[in-house]
C-alpha cells in the first residue's frame, strides 16, 4: 500500500480547463499551455514545451466564476515552477505556486 503524498496547496484547486498564455522571462519566450486545475495560490498546466523547474514565469489566462466570487477575470500571475512532469503525448505537466496575481481592467469593444 502506497502512502499518499504530503499535500503543500494552500488553496483549494478547481478543476478547470483554461487556456493560459505563459512568458518566461529568461528569453522572453511566450507559450501557450491549458489548465488542468488551478486556485489563488496555485497552478497546474499543460504545455508542450518544456519549462525547467524554479522558473520564473508570468502568466495571462481568464480566472473561472468559483475563484472570483461568481464572474470571469482575467488576471496576471507572477508564478514559480515547483515540479514538471513528462506525459507520453509530448506534453509537460508543470505546476506553480502563484506569488502575486492582477486583475486585469476589461477592455470594452
């Protein structure tokens, strides 16, 4: 029998799939990954790029109405990669801890 892991979220994750557009600042790269579940603390996404783990990331994606008291926001995370995995499709799994999150102002068209 397997012991489960120590669990280190300090929020409560919601499962949702939200597209995420991810900057690192080591180069200014810009990807595009997908929400697997995330809270005010933490993220887990896919991306098919690999991100190493302990890297600083800033991240832009529309928070779900049960993080933001029943409406769509979009936000801007400063976050740090804790743990990345490998998936046989060529994706990664990263999780990260958020240090600080915006709410953005909504653009009216």
């Amino acid at each position: 029998m397997t012991l489960p892991k120590n669990d280190r979220r300090s929020g409560q994750r919601i499962p949702a799939s939200v597209a995420v557009t991810i900057k690192a600042p080591e180069g200014s790269l810009q990807l595009n990954g997908q929400t697997r579940d995330l809270s005010v603390s933490g993220i887990f996404l896919y991306t098919n790029s690999h991100i190493s783990e302990g890297s600083q990331l800033e991240m832009v994606l529309i928070l779900p109405p049960e993080l933001t008291q029943g409406e769509k926001r979009w936000v801007c995370c400063q976050a740090s990669v804790v743990r990345v995995e490998d998936n046989k499709d060529g994706n990664f799994g990263v999780a990260a801890s958020i240090r600080k999150m915006d709410i953005l102002p909504e653009i009216l068209g």
